[in-house]
C-alpha cells in the first residue's frame, strides 16, 4: 500500500477536524499491525472499493467521542449514546466524500466508500484481507486523542 493511497485518507481527517471541528489534529508515528483489536469508546468503519479495497476505521475513546458531539451539537455534555452515535455516523459520511474526492483526484479510477458502519464499545475483532495488514496512525486533536486504523490491498488486475 503506497502513500498516494494513504495520504489522501490523512488529509481528509486533517481537513474534517480543521474545518468540522475547529481544532488541529497532529498525527503521530505510523504503526504496522496485525490486527485491529477494537478501542473503547466510539468506532467507525467505512469499507472502500476501487483501485484499493479495505477498510478504514477511525477509534474514539468515550471522552473525545463525547466532545466532538458536543462541539458539532453545541449541546450540554449529557448526550445519550444513540445520539453520539448518530453524530459521528454524520461525521464519517463527510469524512468518507472527501477522502473519495481526494482518491479520485490522485487516481485514475474512483473508489467508492461504503456507508459507515459506527460501533459503541470494545469487545470486538475485525479480520481483513490476507494480503493487508493494519495501519495504525495515533492522533492527538484538541477535542483528545484518536486513531485511524487502514488495511488496503490494491486490486489485482485481470492478466
């Protein structure tokens, strides 16, 4: 999996948090898994076809999931979990078109992205392609920390 699959991905989430949320994200040292074990608090999947098919996920711990909501509801801090749920189902959608953009601009074919599936919880495992492993990229945003979570394989080309 190259960067000109990644780093699309990357800017999406920099833009989203800069633009949707108002604060900066400052990503930190890329790490290469064999698994994706599942974070505590407020998971997203959105699966990708195209040029590069996989996953991504983004992980939220309770308190930074419960900040972005209140800062994009601007409510009291009293949400019930349907509704943070609700909202960063929203927030991937946006996450999701403009990652497709990015991908499409750098690409010579579109990806689609699935709608996102968005998880409350920890006691889960996600299985990926053989071909794939995990990319890992912890953030820190000034709502707290998170994680983007990749596993792409290119689309193998008919001989």
């Amino acid at each position: 999996m190259g960067s000109d699959f990644v780093l699309p991905i990357i800017e999406s989430v920099y833009h989203i948090f800069e633009v949707e949320l108002g604060v900066t994200a400052q990503r930190g040292p890329v790490i290469l898994e064999a698994q994706c074990a599942g974070p505590s608090g407020i998971t997203v999947f959105i699966g990708m076809t195209g040029p590069i098919s996989g996953t991504l996920v983004l992980g939220f711990p309770d308190a930074t999931a419960r900040r972005i909501a209140d800062h994009l509801l601007d409510c009291e801090p009293d949400l019930s979990a349907d509704i943070v749920a609700e909202t960063f189902a929203q927030l991937a959608r946006t996450l999701a078109r403009n990652a497709r953009l990015r991908l499409c601009l750098s690409q010579d074919q579109a990806t689609e992205m699935c709608l996102p599936i968005v998880v409350h919880g920890q006691h889960f495992f996600v299985c990926h392609q053989r071909e794939s492993s995990w990319i890992d990229i912890p953030f820190a945003s000034g709502h707290g920390p998170f994680s983007l979570r990749l596993a792409l394989a290119a689309e193998k080309v008919p001989v």
